[in-house]
C-alpha cells in the first residue's frame, strides 16, 4: 500500500465521531505491519508486533481477572515496553494511571491506593516503591525483566492470544493523571477515550501521517508527551523514544532520524537554543514543534523561530481539559507573547473573584470548555466541583487557576498563577512580572519570584536568580538594579543566588521548593 493510500485512509478513519486509538494501531498493522512505530535506541517495533504484543497484553490482564474499568498503576522509566503495556490495557478497556518516578514512594502509595489499581508495573530503577506498605501485596510485573515481581515476558499470554472485544463509549475512562502536585497534594485527574481521541483528531492540521517521525524525550507519565505520542501512532508514524534529555543526544538522533515532530518543554529549548554547536545540525526535517506546560518566553520563541526549521506551536491547556489556546508561532510573529487564540470548538472566557464574566479588555481567571474535558478528579467530588465552573445557560467550564488578558485580536496574553499571586500590604503582585524585569539583567540566566510571610505586609517577594556563566554580581547589587526599576508595591525584600531552580520533569518551576528552602528565620 502506498503513503498516498494510507493518508487517504487516515483522512477519512479521523472524520469518524468517535473511534478507539487501540484499534487504529491494528488498522495500521493490517495496512502495513512493518512499518515502524516504537523506536528506543537500536531497538524498535513495527506495527504488526505491537498490535501482536498489544493483544498479549490485553488477553493477560483479563486473564488476571481484570474487567473493563478497573485500573493499573504504571511506574518506570520511559521504554518500549511501557508503551506497549499502556496501549494494550486500553485494548483490554483498562484505566492507566501513570505515575512519576520522581515522586516520593509514600506519594506513590497513596496515588496507587486513590487509583485503586489492581496491578502495578515497574521496572528496576523503580521496584523499591513495591516495599511501601499498601502497594507490596499488589501483583505486580516488572518491564525490564528484574527480579521483583513477575518479568514481562513471563506474564505475557502466549504468542497469538487475543483478548475478550470490550465495548467502550466517549464517557469511558482512558486514564488518570495525577496533577503535579506543585502546589499540594496531586489529584488523579480521570479524562475520557472521548477526550483523547479529539487530541487524536486535531494531528489532521498538524502534518501526521505515516511518514512522520516524532521524537518525545518527555515522559510517559505526562499530559505533555501524550498530547503528541497518541496522534502519531493514531496516524501511523513512528515514535522515537528517548529517556533521557541531553541537548547534544537530542540534536544526534533528531538529525539522524529524520524527526519532523516534537513536544520539548521551554526549559528544554533553551537549553538547546543554548548549546554552542546547534546551528551545525541539519534539522530541515521538522515539520512541527510543539511547546506547552510552562511560560515561553517571546525572546526564545523568535530564536527558535529563526534557527530551527519547522512551525513552532505553542499550547496553552490544563491536563483537565476544557479550553485550548493555541499560538502559532511562525504565523504571528507580532504576538509571541500571547499564548495565541482558542482552538477552533473551544470556548475561552475571563471571569472575577465573584464568578462573573470581565469586561472586554480586562484581566480576568481563565475558563474553559471544549470537546476535551476530564470526567473529573478520581473519588474527589469536592475537588472536581471546585475546578468547574458554569455559565447562565448551564454550560461547564474547567477552571484553569492563571489570570489573563484578551488583547483586542483575540490573542490571549498570560498575566499569573492566581495561586501564585502576592498579597503584599493589600496590593496584588505578580511575580511574573517581578521575574520579566530581573531577566533583563545581562547577568541573568533564570530567575523566580516567590511569596514569603511577612509580619509587617503579610507576604514579601522574593527572588531566587539563576547567573549566566561568567557574569560578576553581587546579590545585593543585583536587588537594588531590579528594585530601581519595580514599583514601590512591587520591590523585592530579598534576592539569592542558587545554581538552578527546582522544576517537575515537565519544567515547571516547584515555588513551594523555593519558599522551603529560606529558614523561617530569614523570611
């Protein structure tokens, strides 16, 4: 079959109403099973293997007793065989809740137990949180053969088994996430095989198709990678998989393979705008890149617009769903710092402290409703009906916690985390805009700002700074520049040197980690 016809194929599989990412893959593997899908290093798998390991998949955990709608808990390192397990629940109708590595284990205990997963798979990196109580009695299967619980290939159902066909709806659950948890404990956040498959649908306007190479060096566990690994293997491309980020591998293999998508945080552009060879690479394959997760800066977006082949496309979303902006970079340059207009079916408005809609042209919390919206958060009722809100005629929107401004275009210009705004003696500080003054500084890499409790005002800014290498500054220096430039509501109380700011692995700065970090006798 030729590209051609399989393009045609997909055009017309993605004008379906609804339709399930399990069994696009094995439309693909009927169509061409040895077209790549997975690849990690030197390994790879086609499409006729995964549909085949997918099957396996599905027909163990039936096997194993579990039914549609019951969950597993997937805690490792990004591979192959996460991938593969991930999709194969799906086929089998079962929940994924993928969880961070990263979190502490009794964190993980608790989000097992909030998941209520029936099965946990973890590789070795990882098996030690199998040792926390609640989690140890729980079967659980190891991903790269070690020795605690069982190994992958030992669980498998026999080469050739197929499962059970289950019967799945829009409103049935895909997956839960779990929320960051940068500003407190994180929710499970339940989103629908309806939701994913409009993130499947919307790849028709950005190239996918079985020629495109996607390279993904987020991970598995995030919204952030899953927005862009599902399209791809939706449309019949190929994923390139790479655990772990260094600018220089990244470059290596995005030359190597050709890659003509991605999804990178902006920590890492600027990490790779910033790496001294980059120009030296031919990356005239990209046909995409897409950013999210995290504030881009308009000065980055214009380098990579200028350096890096290829549309920029920055998404401006919550895992929850509701409402979408998207910038297309290379379109607007005139307005890099919005985070562009609503998508197309998504319905975006700005609301006060009270619930009521803002005046045109005023700042406002931003809402959200579209064809892609969570259920809602796993067992928190309370929860879930705080993040909603609704409009006269009923309509639910999702909260978004970030204030904004509408500029007169449409374009969407982001103000703060209203949860992250200052009170400082009555007044609102963002510390967004504390941070933008400071970056202007030749001296300065990154910096934070962060709330501090105060006696005399109730909070204080501070700053937490990142230098570029081989800048000279004093601390005090440096705070009285940026307060000679803030409003006297504004100035910092104090500022610090640290090498490098706390983020998550999606590259969100972890301000509860700064606040932590000053002695309660210095704040």
């Amino acid at each position: 079959m030729t590209v051609e016809m399989m393009q045609e194929m997909n055009t017309a599989r993605m004008d379906q109403e609804f339709a399930l990412i399990s069994d696009l893959i094995g439309r693909h593997a009927m169509d061409d099973p040895q077209r790549r899908a997975l690849v990690q290093g030197q390994r790879q798998l086609d499409y006729g293997a995964l549909d085949a390991l997918m099957d396996r998949i599905a027909a163990a955990l039936q096997r194993d007793g579990l039914q549609l709608g019951d969950t597993i808990a997937i805690c490792a390192e990004m591979s192959i065989e996460y991938a593969a397990v991930f999709l194969g629940a799906l086929r089998a109708g079962v929940v994924v809740a993928p969880l961070a590595p990263s979190a502490t284990a009794a964190s993980l205990a608790r989000m097992v137990s909030d998941a209520q997963a029936r099965m946990v798979f973890t590789d070795a990196i990882n098996a030690s949180m199998l040792q926390q109580d609640g989690l140890s009695a729980l079967p659980a299967v190891t991903l790269d053969g070690a020795t605690v619980g069982r190994p992958l290939n030992n669980w498998l159902a026999p080469a050739g088994q197929k499962p059970a066909p289950v019967l799945l709806q829009p409103q049935s659950p895909f997956n839960i996430i779990y929320s960051s948890g940068t500003t407190g404990q994180p929710k499970g956040i339940v989103q629908s095989h309806g939701m994913r498959w409009a993130h499947v649908r919307r790849g028709a306007a950005y190239g996918y198709g079985p020629q495109g190479v996607t390279l993904l060096s987020t991970p598995l566990y995030s919204n952030t990678t899953l927005v862009v690994f599902f399209p791809t293997l939706g449309f019949g491309g190929t994923v390139l998989l790479l655990p772990k980020f260094k600018a220089l591998d990244y470059l290596q293999l995005a030359q190597q393979r050709r890659a003509t998508h991605t999804m990178l945080v902006p920590v890492q552009y600027q990490r790779l705008m910033a790496q001294t060879d980059f120009d030296r690479f031919d990356l005239s394959s990209f046909q995409v890149k897409f950013s999210t997760s995290a504030p881009f800066a308009a000065s980055l977006k214009a380098d990579v617009l200028k350096r890096w082949p290829g549309a920029l496309v920055e998404f401006y979303g919550m895992t929850e769903g509701g409402g979408t902006c998207i910038l297309e970079a290379q379109l607007h340059p005139d307005k890099l710092h919005t985070v562009g207009q609503p998508a197309s079916g998504h319905d975006i408005r700005l609301i006060d402290d009270n619930g009521a809609e803002v005046s045109s042209g005023e700042a406002g919390e931003v809402v959200g409703h579209s064809p892609g919206m969570m259920l809602g958060y796993h067992g928190q009722a309370e929860k879930t009906r705080e993040a909603e809100w609704f409009d006269a005629s009923g309509k639910r929107f999702i909260r978004t916690g970030d204030v904004g401004r509408f500029d007169a275009d449409g374009f969407l210009t982001l103000i703060d985390r209203k949860k992250e705004l200052i009170i400082s003696g009555g007044f609102n500080i963002y510390p967004s805009d504390l941070e933008a003054v400071l970056r202007q500084h030749p001296g300065v890499a990154e910096a934070a700002v962060a709330g501090m409790p105060s006696l005399q005002w109730g909070e204080t800014p501070a700053a937490f700074v990142v230098r570029k290498p081989g800048a000279v500054i004093e601390a005090s220096e440096l705070l009285t520049w940026a307060n000679q430039r803030l409003g006297k509501t504004q100035r910092l109380a104090s500022l610090q040197f640290v090498t490098e700011l706390p983020r998550s692995a999606i590259g969100k700065v972890l301000r509860r980690e700064l606040r932590e970090s000053v002695p309660a006798t210095n704040r």
